[in-house]
C-alpha cells in the first residue's frame, strides 16, 4: 500500500496556523477546469518531445475527463504515457515547464470559487494544501503560485537530475491520497475530524471520509449521489457553462476531437 513517504512535499510560508487544522484541495477539475496533466503534455508537445499521434492520445483523454470526470483507466494510461515521456528529461526543465504552464493554461482555468474556499482556510489561518496525481513539480508550482501551504503530489524517480520513467511509490490517487494526508496530520499534530477535504471525484471518497469536513466541488455522479446520501455540501461552478456543456455533450464525437485538435495544432508550429 502507497505511503506518506511517497508523496513529495512542496512547502511555501503560510500564515499562522489554527491549531490542529487544515484544508486539503483535489486539482483537477476541482480547483481547476481539467486536467493538468493534459496542459503540461500540451507544452511537451510544443517542445518537440512526442508525436502528434501522441498528443492525439491526450487531447482524447482529457475531453473523456471534462466530459464525465474521473475514470481509473484513463487515469492509468495518463500515467504510463506521461512515465515513458518524461524518461530522461531533467527535473529543471518540468520545473521551469510548470511555470509556464501556469500562467500560460493553467491560471485562466482555475475554479474562482475553489480558489474563494481556500484562500478563506488561509485568512483564518488554516494550512491548505494540494493532493493531486499531478507530477510534484508542477503541483508545487501551483501552490506557491496560490500562496498556499504546499502540495502532495505524484514522485517520479530521477537520477543524475533526470527522470528515469518510473515512480517512486504509487501515482498519488484514490487511496494514497488519503494515506498521505493521514501522514501529514500525523506528523503536524491534526485533528482530521477538524479539518476539510475537497474533489470533485469519487475516487476521492476515501480521502473525503477521512476528515470531519468533507466538500464536494463539481463532482461527477457517483460523488453527486454519495453526498446527497451522507449530507455532504456540494458546490457547483459549472453552472454558467451549462448550456456550453450540453453542446458538447449533444455534438459528434468527431466535432470534439476535431475542437482539441485544433487546441494542439495551436502549438504545434511549422512541420518539414
């Protein structure tokens, strides 16, 4: 079973602490439209370092995630994909990759009233942290651009300052997710039954269950259903896009892919 020790912990100065609480925020789609994951291959893409058969993969993944949430299958092939992608690039250049982006995707994309939520854990001085499947280095980027207190995210293994294409431990989802905040309340002094959780995801539960507070943000239909049956609160940022987000339910599955192809054709630049 996945442990505390094999999520990577990016840490930022934050204000002083309400003893023995904190928020813990899901990324995608929760604190943000999407997956991040997507927008980083996105930039890779750019970058030269896959194919466009490749980027083709992606862009039909992360419409499915948008579409309809969560689903541990595509999350799998995400990670495999991104694994023998990043086999040899240098932890700096995913770094300095994160950076961009951020202010290039990601920031325009984030929920305003996630980041509402966590900004008022922050003001009256709880910790907030990320617990994301997203690579730790980009899900730092994210937290220190917030101000927020650090994240949890997925560790790759790296040697001689590269990635090797493998994980140190398991992808930081599900279940690790949980096991990873119980060490962080283990090892800050919480008390979980004062502090909160949010996602979007079922997959999320056992995370969500964990702390006295659980919140569901956007969450696909099986979270949807397991709050109302456990009354937990549910907020909904969608609902100015609803009309958009029947349309792209309603269209062909050939006008989707031909809309995200366009997003990497962007990109893609001039082709010999």
């Amino acid at each position: 079973m996945p442990d505390e020790k094999n999520a990577a912990v990016a840490t930022a100065p934050a204000a002083t602490q309400q003893h023995g609480e904190a928020a813990f925020f899901d990324v995608d789609n929760t604190l943000m439209k999407g997956a991040s994951l997507f927008h980083v291959a996105r930039k890779m893409y750019e970058r030269k370092a896959f194919t466009l058969t490749q980027a083709a993969g992606f862009a039909w993944k992360q419409f499915k995630f948008v579409l309809r949430g969560e689903n541990m299958e595509d999350v799998h092939a995400v990670r495999d994909s991104a694994l023998t992608l990043a086999a040899g690039i240098k932890v700096s250049e995913i770094t300095a990759l994160g950076e961009e982006v951020y202010d290039e995707m990601i920031e325009s994309r984030i929920w305003p009233g996630t980041k509402a939520l966590a900004e008022q854990h922050l003001r009256v001085g709880r910790k907030v942290w990320l617990v994301t499947a997203t690579p730790i280095e980009v899900a730092s980027v994210i937290s220190t651009r917030l101000g927020l207190t650090g994240a949890l995210g997925t560790v790759g293994e790296i040697k001689d300052g590269a990635f090797t294409g493998k994980l140190v431990g398991e992808i930081l989802h599900g279940t690790a997710k949980a096991v990873a905040v119980q060490g962080v309340a283990d090892r800050d002094g919480l008390d979980l039954s004062r502090c909160w959780a949010y996602s979007d995801s079922h997959n999320d539960i056992p995370l969500l269950t964990l702390v006295g507070h659980p919140v569901c943000i956007n969450p696909d239909a099986r979270l949807r259903r397991h709050a109302r049956e456990n009354n937990w609160p549910v907020y909904d940022f969608r609902s100015g896009r609803r009309a958009a987000t029947f349309g792209l339910k309603a269209a062909t599955v050939g006008g989707a892919v031909y809309g995200l192809w366009r997003g990497f054709s962007k990109f893609r630049g001039p082709r010999l």
